[in-house]
C-alpha cells in the first residue's frame, strides 16, 4: 500500500474504530509499517484538517468522529494539475498557508497513478509573476479578521511621500493585483471611500469604535490607477443554493 492509499485507509480505520480508537502499535500492525511511519502519517493527517483525538495512558490512542471521512473528491489528473497551477499563484500573505493545505488534501485522496500523471502535467506549466509588495503576515492577517468580523480597524498609514496618519477605517474589500494588495473601506478621518497599500500599513487593531455604514452601503469608487475598475469576485465560482 502506498502512503496516499494509506492516509486515506487510516482516516477510516479510526472512523471504525470509534471513540475506543487505536494505538499507534495497533495502526502498526495493521498496516505492517513501523509506529514511527503511522506517527508521521498521523501529523500529516492532522495539518490536512482531520480532526484527531489523542488519549494518553496505557489504553490510549487515537481516534476521529465516526462522522467525518475524507470526501469522495475524484479529482481528474487535469483538475489536480490546474488547481496547482492556481495555488502556485497564491504566495499572498493571507492565503499561502491555506493553499498549500487545500493541495495535501486533494493530494491525500488522489491514486498514486493519477498523481504521477497531474505532477507531470504541472511539470509543462511555467508561470510568470510579477513581483509585488508583501503585507506583513500578522498585519494582513487582523485586516482579514476585522473584514470577516465587520469590525472597525484602526491603521497607522504610510503615504507615498513617508508621512504616518493614523485612522479608523471600516474595513470592506482585501483587493489582490499583480502589482500589490489593497485595503478597501470607509475613512473616518477624511470621512470618503479610501484604499490602502497593504504594505503601507505598518499598524493594524480592531477598535470599539462603532461602524457607521451598514456593509452593504459601503461602495468603494476606484481613484487608484493601478486597479481596474471591474475585478474577478471569487464568490461567483462558488454555487448559488437553489
């Protein structure tokens, strides 16, 4: 057995196994590979998502809900490859680490043959990136937050002659481009739709400061002339619930 076809095999054998679950020694066996190999099978499983309960003591072990398994995915070689294709574009600050866990998942339920044949597919594909600014990771990251949350962001703010403002901001849109990330939101301070360089911002908190605009009013109105006016909506790729 293979090490996908085995990931896959001990997510369901712990599902059996039920909240009594296994010892590694008893994976061990079971899959005739040594307790350091189904330990590492272990990690991986658990940086994939798997939601893993450990027991300690003598008796204890592993075991995951009777009511999770991995998904019949049945990825094609050519679906595998253009999702890494796409993912290998998203080194963003946000959403690399999110990426690269998607693709171990897909990863983990794909056949060793398919695999082979979406590597070597991917292995024709070259893609040319234009370099760009990088946000901070642990800015980018309470900029997402307070967007997801609808919560009020106080930034301190750099401008293109190195003056620091520092603002409340009612944060709306994280707006990706070839050539830098933006903040779209509502500025308190000059009280008008704004967008922020996400490189440019050197501090981010949330604030209690209440919102003063409802999100659905908030229509940012495009004064930057490195971003287009129409943008691709991810959301749109996603099936609308009939």
């Amino acid at each position: 057995m293979n090490r996908m076809d085995r990931l896959y095999a001990l997510v369901e054998e712990l599902r059996a196994a039920g909240p009594r679950g296994r010892t590694a020694r008893q994976l061990a066996e079971r899959f005739e590979v040594s307790v350091r190999t189904i330990e590492r099978d272990l990690s991986a499983l658990g940086q994939a998502g798997v939601p893993l309960a450990t027991k300690p003591g003598r008796t204890g072990g592993y075991s995951v809900d009777r009511a999770m398994t991995l998904p019949p995915l049945n990825f094609t070689p050519r679906e595998a490859m253009a999702v890494a294709v796409a993912l290998s574009g998203s080194e963003h600050a946000l959403f690399a680490k999110d990426a690269r866990s998607a693709l171990l998942k897909i990863v983990a339920a794909m056949p060793a043959k398919d695999l082979d044949e979406a590597r070597a597919a991917a292995a024709k594909v070259r893609l040319l990136v234009r370099p760009a600014p990088d946000p901070d990771g642990a800015i980018a990251e309470q900029i997402w937050r307070a967007i997801s949350d609808n919560a009020v962001l106080r930034i301190v703010y750099t401008d293109t002659n190195g003056a620091e403002t520092e603002r409340d901001v009612e944060p709306q849109h994280v707006v990706v481009a070839q050539n830098g990330s933006y903040l779209t939101g509502w500025c308190h301070l000059r009280q008008e739709d704004r967008i922020f360089r996400m490189d440019r911002i050197v501090r981010a908190e949330r604030t209690p400061v209440p919102r003063r605009l409802a999100t659905e009013e908030l229509k940012v109105v495009c004064r930057d002339p490195d971003l287009p006016i129409e943008a691709l909506r991810p959301e749109e790729l996603f099936p609308t619930p009939t």
